[in-house]
C-alpha cells in the first residue's frame, strides 16, 4: 500500500491531452495503475526497488525501474532515474544524505551491486528505504512523464506525416464510446511509455528502427474496432522486431517471455 501522504500529491491530478481537454485520475484509479507497473517490473518485491539485470550496463530503481547509470557507462536510452529523483525532493521528499539529481550510480557494475545486495550495505538499505516509502510520488511522476511526452510524440508525428493517425489512437485507446475514461487504455499508455520510452530518440534505434509509444501508436489498425487488441498486436509486433534486429552481444532475446507476458495485461 503506498504512503497516503503522498498519494494525495496522485488525486485528480489533470493529464492535459492534445486538444487541451483534461484526463482526472482518481486516487484509486492512480493507485491501481502504479501496483500494476511495479507488478510488471519487479513483481512487487521490495527488494527488487535497487535492481541490476544480469548483463545491462546500469542499474534499474523504483517502481517503474528507472534507469540509472553509473558515471562512465553512459549509454543511449534515456535516463530517467535523477529526473524521477529530482521530482521526489520537489514535492517534499527527503532522501538520503549522499542522493541527489545529480549522483551518478553508486555501484559501476553488476558484480558490485551484487555483493553491496548480498551484504545488505548502509547505502543499499537506505536507498531502498527511500525508494519504499515514496512510491506514491514515483507514480504520480510517471503520470506527469506522460503529460510531458504526449505533446512530443504529436509533433514529432506531425513532422512525419503521420499526426492524424497517432491521435486518433491515443485518443480512442484512452476513452471509451460514451466519453468516459477508459482506465485500462491510461494504464496501457503510461506502462508502455515507462517500459519502452516514447520512441522519438532517435539515438534510441536499431537498424535506424525504434520501439517505442509512438512507433506503437502509429502501427495500431484504425479498422480494429478494440483500441486495446489493435494496441496488443501492434506492441507485438514493434517488440518482435526489435528482438531481431536488436545486437546479438545483449541479448534481448532473454526478455520476450517478460516483456510479451506484460503486454498481455493491456488486454485485461
């Protein structure tokens, strides 16, 4: 359960979409939508909120993972941890003394993240601390990273000639025919965002090939009158891809099971 205090900071808080209208997510709405993120990326398990995947040059923290690197391993997919860190303190976080938007990871590889894990260090226990008691803050942090990208990814579009079919997406996977918001489709946007960036990086490429929101949100069938199964496919298919043109050297092949298993919750 998150801290109450800071789920406050979560209540109606306004998502401005592209026409201006205004997306309320309730307290409850934004509380189920966070569990389900840190369902997706680390089973809910307190111990995996300072994590480190087996062969990846960064760390992973919080409850959307975020990536943090360390400050020679600085590689091209967007780092999100000391943005998320800096929006903490914003809204009256206090973490620990050594932490700051500007600390680069304190363990320069997996083997000595592995051994600070094993021996239970006092930076280890107290970012972890930190990071569980602010969970309430990490979700309402991702719901403004939404905020912030969508507006991006429209005019990124624009430029592309494809801004009509990227909104119309959006807008039907988020409501539902009679007008209502659709909480699955909300859910459905700001795991896929947190899980594979917005997609308009273009260091964020393979074979000049990108994975993200928008390469998901331009391929979704407009003739799919389920906004959530014309998302389901279209997130196979930009994954699948990217599983066979990604290097061979990192291996992404290992995550399919994870990553296609995630994907199905944005069916149900």
């Amino acid at each position: 359960m998150f801290n109450r205090r800071y789920i406050a900071f979560i209540v109606l808080f306004s998502i401005s979409l592209l026409q201006g209208s205004k997306l309320n997510i309730s307290k409850s709405e934004a509380e189920k939508i966070a569990n389900r993120i840190w369902q997706n990326e680390g089973s809910s398990e307190r111990r995996q909120l300072v994590w480190w995947n087996r062969g990846e040059e960064f760390a992973s923290c919080g409850i959307g993972h975020f990536i943090w690197y360390t400050s020679h391993q600085q590689l091209w997919f967007k780092e999100s941890f000391p943005s998320m860190i800096a929006f903490l303190i914003a809204h009256g976080a206090k973490p620990p003394r050594w932490l700051s938007p500007k600390t680069h990871c304190i363990w320069n590889s997996y083997e000595q993240w592995h051994r600070a894990k094993v021996k239970h260090t006092r930076r280890m226990r107290e970012l972890t601390n930190f990071l569980d008691k602010t969970k309430g803050l990490q979700a309402l942090f991702m719901l403004q990273r939404l905020n912030h990208s969508i507006p991006k990814i429209l005019a990124y579009a624009n430029e592309h000639g494809e801004g009509k079919i990227v909104k119309q997406n959006y807008q039907r996977l988020l409501y539902k025919r009679n007008g209502h918001i659709d909480s699955l489709g909300a859910y459905t946007l700001i795991d896929y965002l947190n899980f594979k960036g917005d997609g308009i990086n273009k260091k964020e490429r393979y074979q000049g090939k990108g994975w993200g929101l928008y390469q998901v949100l331009t391929r979704m069938n407009l003739n799919d009158s389920n906004p959530h199964h014309a998302f389901w496919v279209a997130s196979h298919r930009v994954l699948s891809r990217l599983i066979k043109i990604a290097p061979p050297k990192r291996k992404i092949w290992r995550f399919k099971r994870g990553w296609f298993k995630r994907l199905d919750t944005y069916m149900k």
